[in-house]
C-alpha cells in the first residue's frame, strides 16, 4: 500500500518497486504530466497545486481500498505532488498490480479517475509573462 | 494549594470561533487562506455562516453554490448542520487534482 502526497518530484522507479514486490503478474502504471497549454496568447509554464492534506489523504486511502476490493488489485499506488511543478514534470502516479493484466489495467484506470472526483487537490496556472 | 489563588476562566473571556480554512479559488475570493468567525455558544446553522461569509466577500459568495464543505475532516452534507466554537470548518471549491 502506498498512499502520498509529496512536495519532491515523484520517482517511478520507487512507485515501480513497491508495486512489484508482490507475486502479480501484471503492472499498469498511468503517470500524469504537466502540459504546456495554450491560454489565449498565453503558455502554461508550470502548474501550482494545492491540497487540503488531511482530508486528501484519507480520500486517497478510500481509493486504494476501493481497488483492492472492486477490483482485486494486489498492490496499489497513488503518489501526488503539491507545490509548483513546471512543464513536463509528473504531477500523479496511479499505479497497480494484479494477476492479470486487465485488473492491473481497470484498477489504475479507476484509481486516477476517483482521484479526480473525490480527492481535495487543485491545480493553478502558471503563464508565460506571469510576475511570480 | 490555598483556595483563591486562581481565577477560574469565564465564559466571556474565552474565544468562541470557527476556524475556517479556504482553499484554491475561495482563499483567493477572501484573500488569505484561514478566517476566524465568532459564533454563539450553542453554533450556528452552516447555512448561516456561509452567508454571513457571503456577505462579507462577494467574490466568495459566487462560489459558494459550487464549493464543499467539511467540517472537522469530514464532508457535511445539506447545510442545516450545526457549527460550533472550536470547530474547523474547510470550504473546497471543485477539485482539479491529477
């Protein structure tokens, strides 16, 4: 189990090397990285993300419960980072391992997506020209 | 210990507020990330509160159909819940993690 929200760049080594440590046979990891947009004539340069710590920890333990029993995920990784994050860096790892490869592939699907909905984190642009 | 030597705490001395935390577009409606919010003794209606808040800061008060509320860690659901001195009120504009 690995549940984190973190201020340092995430590794998907580490995320890799926890949910390998199983005997699961399959391994679905989905990373999610900071694009460089377009606003009007502006670029996104970086993102800001912000979290309500406490409550978002605890939602995102729901969620690796969640996979283990919807799905039978064996090991699960859900790694957020907060604070600014410039394009092209990772913002999230959602990551899991199963027997096979099509509950490997539905739990880190279902993971990333019930982070979406359900965890309180969010994201600030950062544009070209901004001052800070 | 000789009996006097100390004032108990009165009630009118003591503070009775909610601590409210603001996040992502609500701290930037209200300009700071935590407010604090006297209340009476026996709380308030979060309906209440939200629109004393409202009134305060219009730039919330826009917001406020879209946000969350927790209190105390945990989601409320319907604003009818009591708020009480001392209790830690989060209001959570829609989320945009990942």
């Amino acid at each position: 189990m690995s549940v984190r929200l973190s201020r340092r760049p995430l590794s998907v080594p580490a995320a890799y090397r926890e949910l390998g440590q199983g005997p699961a046979g399959g391994i679905a990891i989905f990373l999610g990285r900071v694009r460089p947009d377009r606003v009007g004539a502006r670029i996104v340069r970086a993102l800001d993300y912000e979290a309500d710590e406490g409550i978002a920890l605890a939602a995102m333990h729901r969620i690796e419960r969640g996979a283990r029993a919807r799905w039978g995920a064996d090991e699960i990784v859900l790694h957020h980072r907060i604070g600014r994050l410039r394009v092209g860096e990772i913002s999230v790892i959602a990551g899991a391992a199963a027997a096979h490869r099509a509950d490997a592939f539905r739990s880190a699907r279902w993971i990333i997506e019930r982070l979406k909905s359900d965890v309180p984190i969010w994201k600030q642009n950062v544009l070209s020209g901004d001052p800070r | 210990m000789s009996g006097g030597a100390y004032l108990p705490l009165r009630a009118p001395f003591m503070v009775r507020s909610v601590h409210v935390l603001l996040f992502a577009s609500a701290r930037e409606a209200v300009g700071r990330p935590r407010l604090e919010r006297a209340v009476p003794p026996g709380g308030v209606p979060l309906r209440e509160l939200l629109e004393g808040l409202g009134r305060e800061y219009p730039a919330l008060r826009a917001l406020l159909g879209s946000c969350r509320e927790a209190l105390n860690g945990r989601y409320v659901h319907g604003r009818s819940v009591r708020v009480r001195p001392g209790d830690e009120l989060a209001i959570h504009p829609p989320f945009s993690g990942g």
